[in-house]
C-alpha cells in the first residue's frame, strides 16, 4: 500500500459542521442517533457485547500479549475546519490513534468513540464523519466496538476516540544508548496542507520494526521531530543530527517545517550503538537521519555540519498557546 | 462502605471553570500543563509505559479474562454547572464510568483522560477537577495510566474517560426470560439535588452478582428506569412492576422521578425465572420491583396494581432533546 492509495480519488463534499440549512441532530432522540450511526458503520460495528449496544464492549486480546491502549480527540476549530471533508476528518480520527499503536509495535484491537457536539451539528456531516471513520477502520481491520453521545456546547464538536491494541513486546519510547542511529519513516512538513488528513498510519513498519532484535525505542512524530525526538534522548545525551538527510516532504520549503509543523505520523526511532537498518521490506522511505552521542553541553539537537545547536523559533506544536 | 462514605463531609470550594480573576491554562504549554495534572495525580499516575508518558499505556489484563471498554464524559453545562465543586466533578467521571463496568460485573483496570478544554479554563479549577478525580482513582484501585489535553473552543469543558476492565465472564444486558424477577439496588430518583455527583458506583455488588449462578441480565440505571428496563425485556414480553415495591430516594418526591430522572447508577437485574435473590450481603439496599412476563400487548412496562400499562410525560433521559 502506497501513500497515494489514501489519498483522496473523488470529489468529496464539503460543508459546515453546523449549516442550518439541513436537519441538525436536536431532531434526533439519542437512540435514533446511535442507529443513525450504527447504519452508516454497518459491519465495521460488531454485535455486542463485543460491540456497541451493552454498558461495556468486551474483547478478548491475543494471548499472551499485553494491551496498548491511547486516546486523542478531533476538535473542530483546532484538529479541523469547516473546508474540511467530513469523511477525512472522520478517517483521521482513527489515523492519529493508530499512529499510537504503530508507534509501539502493536497490532491494533477495537476502538471506543465518544462524540460530545452541539444539537446544532448537521445530521448529514455527522454521517458523513462516521463514513469516514467506518472506511478507516475497514481498511485498518478495526472494530468500532462502543462509545457515547452526548450533548456540548452550540457550535462544538469533539470527537474523541480510544484505541486499544495489543502487543507481546510494545516498545516503548525509552532504550536508545549513545552511539544509537536515529532513523525516520517517511516525509516531513507541510503537513497542513493535507497530509494531517491523508495520511497513512505506520502500523506494518511499526510491527516490522518490533520485531528487529536491534530497536531500541520509537514515537511517532506528532507534534513535529524538534519536539518529539527530544523524547528518544537520553539524559545526559544529544542528538547530532545530518540536516542533509532529514527528508522533506514535497509540501515543505523550509527545513524548519521538517522541524516544527508536526501533524506528519511518521515513525521515528533508535537502533542499537553502531546497527543499521537492515532488509527494510516497505515502499515507504526509510531514512538515517543522525545518532545519539553524549552530550557537550551546547544543547541537545545539534547539527553536525555546522557542530552548532539548532534554534527554532516555534519548537514544535504547543496545544495552549498556538 | 455506605452511602455516607462518599458524601461531602467538608466545605469545598465552588468558582466557575472560566474565571478570568485567576491564572488560566493558556499560560502554561502542554508540558507544564500535563506535569501540573501529574503532580495532583501523585501515586494514582504510574510511571511509563503502564502510566503517562509514552505513545500507548500499556496493561496487563488478569490472564484468562475478558477485557471490558466503557467511556463516558462530562460536559460543562451538560453534566454539571458552575454551581458544582471541581472535585465532585472529576470523581464523577470516574464513577460514572465505573458504574458500566460494576454493570457487567467487572474489575476495574486502568483508566485513560481526553481533556479538550477552552484556553480559558482557570488553571486552579482544573487542579481541583483532577484532584477529585485522583481521590476516586485512590479509593477504587484505578490507575489514571494515560491521556491527552487538547485545545477546544473558549468556554468549553468535556473531559471523557475511557475505563477498561475484566472479567473472566462478562454479565450482558440480554438473558432475562419468562417469569425473571426484576432487582434494583438502592433507591432511584431526584439524583440532581447531589446524588449525581455523590453516588458510588456498585463494583463489589455487580462482582458479587456476576458470581450467582442464577443472574440472568444486568444493567446500570443511568438514564432512569423506565428507559434502562426497557433494555432487559426480551422481545415479546413485557416488564411487571409492583410500584409500591420500587425504592424512591429521599430527595425523590414521585415515582415519576423514580422511573424519568436518571443518573442514579444503581445495577438493575434480573435472575432465572422464578429466583429469588439469597444472601445479599451488603449494607445497600437491594428491592425486587417486579417480573418478566408474555406480552399481553398492552405495553411494556406494566403497572400490577392496576393492570394498566405506565406511560411517563418524560420517558427517561433524552441526551438532544432536553
């Protein structure tokens, strides 16, 4: 699967979350809305109790394999805007989980959907939303297995969704040594102008990657790598970083975008002192992009052409004060 | 541990969320912000990967049991006002939550926290909303293991809580028969004079229900009662109620409340047909209310005393309606 598979093929429609030239879900009682939303899921939402319909989902992880779980919300307003597609904005609200899941190794389990909105959200964007979110989890072999609704503020809509996922060794963010290889998956920047909705999750490279004798740690790069690889660093480390080789997505000019804009979902991880990467069986790009060497006190990205830290006027995305 | 146990037993703060007199979250970035939570949270957070921290929390499930989901918000106007203390609220999500899993007999096992909030919340009220939540993370064996703040629309609150469990047999809402008697524990209505913040969640009572060979079905009253039943009755039949048998709480003026107002989280269930409940050994009240019976036609819900089927001005609680 290549990243032009998700791509968007068709023309989709685009409208406001809250036109009130169309029906709004205050016409709806909350179990005509759950059915509303079960119809537009169809299989994708098993039977419960193992899906929705009971006080609880049940699942039955893989034995022997510990459970991952994560959550993260699409907000209107900040995650998305009214020119956004619905069905996008549905499907990456279970991208940005899964990147989770990949980003530990994990193979990912059913997922919980919690929608506080407006009784002012349109009836056809809500469905529109769900049929996005329902052709994501076909495509990622998930089950939408349960969730709530529930009445906001006019004019709000938060989609929040938790992602369970399972793994026998889920790799963690901690592990890189020094002389550790720094490697990342992908492109970076530019992400607003439509990866953040079109994006593929790393899932088979993450899982891939879990079952290399010589990875030490991984993230996904959300929050951009400026940001998210200070996480790989261990205390009393830095990270000498080949600028060069920091692949830029096509979207991006400037290789402080590559640094800062976040929203890419790519893979970033260590490998052990002095490995490389080795039989890499995907399309996606692969990339070395520095290592991880003790620290000199100059701070703790640094370029090793120039031997200077790097400054950024917007290190990576801040939630409160953007 | 009786009712009393949980209810406030000192003077609690009450301010709005938004109070612009205090420090609000947009001073602070998402890191300060997320080790401001941490702090409250204390021993109640655990350490990564099975705490916060990294992309998924990892857990371990008890070996041989099935995984319960559930989730479930708070919203700011929605499920509590200015008028009502942060901590009551924070410990509200979590017991609401618990009450689903009590519901199906289930463990508790870790928790996760999704908190889109305008920018505008006051820094101390948040403090104050964690905190309760914290003290009812402490008090019910709950790690708060991992979560996400995002930035939503100014004046807006909704903090959604996702809670797993487990179970080695899951106690569904389906199985009630001909002839099941009908349970209720505690006394229902008039929750909103506080019992809706004040309740506790009955864990050790659906565990211990889940382990009687004759417990047909369960489910949590979080709608009202005359909506929840309805979710027991299998198709074809009709529910039996001796009214002068159904517990009505002390801030409950009319069986009307008892059936329409919601938010009593108490378990409702039903045993093999002709049962009776044997050795109950708590201190909370448990009252048979009623029978599972052929439908005559006449209605669902039936009223023994006279024969005639009940109908409420306010059918329990409607989430898009109200």
């Amino acid at each position: 699967m290549t990243d032009e598979a998700n791509s968007p093929s068709e023309e989709v429609e685009v409208f406001s979350p809250f036109t009130d030239s169309r029906t709004a879900i205050r016409e709806f009682g909350e179990i005509a809305l759950i059915e509303s939303i079960r119809e537009v899921l169809g299989e994708n939402s098993p039977a419960s109790p193992e899906g929705i319909g009971d006080d609880c989902a049940v699942w039955t992880p893989p034995p022997g394999e510990r459970v991952l779980l994560t959550t993260d919300p699409v907000i209107f307003g900040k995650h998305f805007s009214e020119n956004d597609a619905p069905e996008y904005v549905g499907g990456k609200l279970l991208k940005r989980n899964l990147s989770d899941i990949a980003a530990m190794g994990g193979n990912p389990g059913p997922a919980l959907l919690s929608l506080p909105m407006g009784p002012d959200v349109c009836h056809d964007w809500l469905r529109q939303f769900v049929y996005g979110l329902s052709m994501a989890c076909e495509q990622f072999g998930v089950p939408l297995s349960g969730g709530d609704v529930a009445a906001g503020a006019p004019g709000t809509f938060v989609a929040t969704l938790t992602q369970t996922g399972s793994s026998a060794h889920p790799i963690t963010r901690e592990g890189a040594q020094i002389h550790s290889p720094i490697y990342v998956t992908g492109a970076l920047g530019g992400s607003l102008r439509g990866k953040h909705l079109h994006f593929l999750p790393r899932l088979a490279e993450g899982q891939w990657l879990a079952q290399q004798d010589n990875l030490c740690s991984m993230i996904d790069v959300s929050d951009g790598l400026a940001k998210d690889l200070l996480q790989l660093i261990p205390h009393g480390a830095q990270a000498n970083l080949e600028l060069d080789n920091i692949p830029l997505d096509q979207n991006a000019e400037t290789i402080e975008q590559a640094f800062c804009d976040g929203e890419d979902y790519e893979l970033l991880f260590t490998l052990a002192p002095g490995a490389e990467l080795q039989g890499w069986p995907f399309a996606t790009p692969c990339q070395k992009i520095g290592h991880i060497r003790n620290t000199r006190g100059q701070g703790t990205l640094i370029d090793i052409a120039s031997g200077k830290p790097l400054e950024f006027y917007h290190p990576g995305y801040e939630h409160f004060q953007g």
